[in-house]
C-alpha cells in the first residue's frame, strides 16, 4: 500500500510538472503575441488547456508567470561546476572564451530577443517587465561572470574588483551586437562566428589587463614567485 502510495503521488508530481511548463509556454506565447499589458490569465489558460484555477495553483498570476519564464532561461547562465580550475592565465582565458561563447548563444536566441523587446515596448504600461528581466535575467550572467571574475582574483591572476572586471569583459564581448539585435538590423551569429568573438574579446580582456604592467607582462602568478 505505502508503495502505491508513492508511486501515485510521484505521478501526480510528475504531471503538474508538465502542466506547469505548459503554462509557462503558452503564457509566453502570449506575452509575445498580445504583449504583456494585454495578455489575460483566461487566454493564457485557455492556451494551455487548463483552468484558471489550475493556472493561479502551479504558477499564480500573470507578474508570477512572467517571472517564472524569465528565471526557467536564467538557469542556462550558472557557471558550470566541471570547469577548469583557474590556475592560469592560458586557463582563464579559456574559460572566458567558453562562457563568453555560451553568454552570446543564448542571448542571442530570438525568443530571449523577442522578450527584451517586449521590456522595452511596454516599460511605461509595465515597468515589471523591465525590472525582472534586469534583476533575474541579465543578473544572472552578470553575476555568472563575477563569479569568474572573482576566482580569478583569488588565483593571483586578475587585480580590480570582479563586478568591474566582468562588466568589461561583457562590453568587449558584444560591442553593438545586441542594439543591432533589438533594432533587427543585424541577424543572429552563426556558432562559428560567436565563438570568435568570444575568443576575440578574451584575448583582448587579458591584454588590457596584464598581470604585472611593469614586469614585461609576465604570466607567472606572484604567488608562484620564490626568491
């Protein structure tokens, strides 16, 4: 009995796992077809072939939808824990070039587009909008990058702060690309292209940023120093 038991309350879980990213499809799906002022929870619902009741139960409202959709994408920004350990600067850049590459794909995907232009078109209606992509969103990769930035310090082979250090790694990293983005002026990079321009920004961040300025712009860490 104590088995059945489980076993039905594991299914339960597992369906209102699925009814639960069907909603957050179809309010997406909303969002970016009525925009967010006009999208209601009955079309949403409706979408998602579910009661409104169903609807307010695994999600909430239409402020709790938009803010489960932004933090399901913010997920893909957590730095990896199998990455290399930063021991030196050849490593370091390694990384920046792998994350920068990541940073850049799925920023650049036209449904993470699509909603940023949607922040922008209804930032007088629902400023809502707008604050939760910048504080869960774009907080993400930012704070993906300080934690970067961060060992990096703590390994001897970065001087600043990491916040200062991770926001200009991000301005070499996309340049213009993203307004050209967002005023379609530009297409989305090709794999091959994004990963040059990672790896261009991290060789670029490392040479604006020498270990030792006045030391011929060694790469021996101070810490590896024995007199």
């Amino acid at each position: 009995m104590a088995t059945a038991s489980m076993s039905k309350r594991h299914q339960e879980g597992s369906d209102e796992t699925t009814v639960r990213a069907r909603i957050l499809e179809a309010a997406f799906a909303a969002f970016m077809e009525s925009g967010y002022v006009a999208a209601s929870t009955l079309e949403i619902a409706t979408r998602a072939r579910v009661s409104k009741r169903e609807l307010y139960a695994l999600v909430g409202n239409k402020q709790e939808m938009l803010i489960a959709c932004i933090s399901e994408r913010a997920k893909r920004f957590d730095v990896p824990n199998d990455l290399p350990v930063l021991r030196d600067r050849k490593t370091l850049e390694r990384v920046l070039a792998y994350f920068g590459t990541k940073l850049v794909r799925e920023i650049s995907d036209p449904a993470v587009i699509a909603v940023f232009r949607l922040a922008i078109a209804e930032v007088v209606q629902a400023p809502e909008v707008a604050r939760a992509l910048n504080s869960i969103g774009r907080e993400a990769s930012r704070a993906a990058l300080r934690k970067i930035m961060a060992q990096a310090q703590a390994s001897g082979l970065l001087t600043g702060r990491p916040a200062e250090l991770a926001e200009r790694f991000a301005g070499l990293l996309w340049r213009d690309l993203m307004v050209s983005l967002l005023l379609g002026v530009a297409e989305r990079p090709s794999s091959r292209e994004i990963a040059r321009r990672a790896r261009d920004a991290a060789a670029a961040f490392l040479q604006l940023h020498p270990l030792f300025p006045t030391r011929n712009h060694s790469e021996q860490s101070p810490r590896a120093i024995k007199t």
